[in-house]
C-alpha cells in the first residue's frame, strides 16, 4: 500500500460481538438469573429421582439432595446466602 492518504475503501472495520458467559448464581436450577422456590422444587425433583446436577449440590457433598433443596429454598427466603 503506498504511502499517503488512503481511500476508505481501503479499511474494514470488523465488530465482533462478544456474548458474556451467563451469570447463573449457584442453585438457580432453571437458569432464569434469580433464585426461586421453583428453582427448589427442581432440585428436590432431582434429589427424589437420584440425579445428579453439579448446580444443585449447594452444601457440595458430590450428592443432591432434599438438604440441598431446603438450602435453595432458604437462599430464595432471604434466610441464607450460598
Ligand atoms: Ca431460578
Ligand atoms: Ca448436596
């Protein structure tokens, strides 16, 4: 390219979009942002039927379980912070 004035044909400008990972606080098990007794039910839906969801194992013993749906319900009462 010479030196000098160019024309602005000669420049691309290229944009590229950057999505940000989604911040899903822990125990938000239907992904919405917030922290619900829904989000609860589907951890103790996954505690009955023996499944396991890294999302939902809140006290982090490997299991989920119905301790890890009442401590979501909790976080969603306000009454503890995880
Ligand atoms: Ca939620
Ligand atoms: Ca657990």
């Amino acid at each position: 390219m010479p030196p000098g004035p160019q024309p602005v044909s000669n420049f691309a400008i290229h944009i590229k979009t950057v999505t940000p990972p989604s911040i899903t606080p822990r125990g938000d098990m239907n992904h919405d942002g917030i922290i619900t007794p829904a989000d609860a039910v589907i951890a103790l839906t996954i505690a009955a039927s023996g499944g396991e969801n890294c999302d939902a194992d809140i006290d982090g013993d490997g299991k989920v379980t119905s301790l890890d749906g009442l401590m979501i319900l909790q976080v969603a009462a306000d009454n503890i912070v995880i």
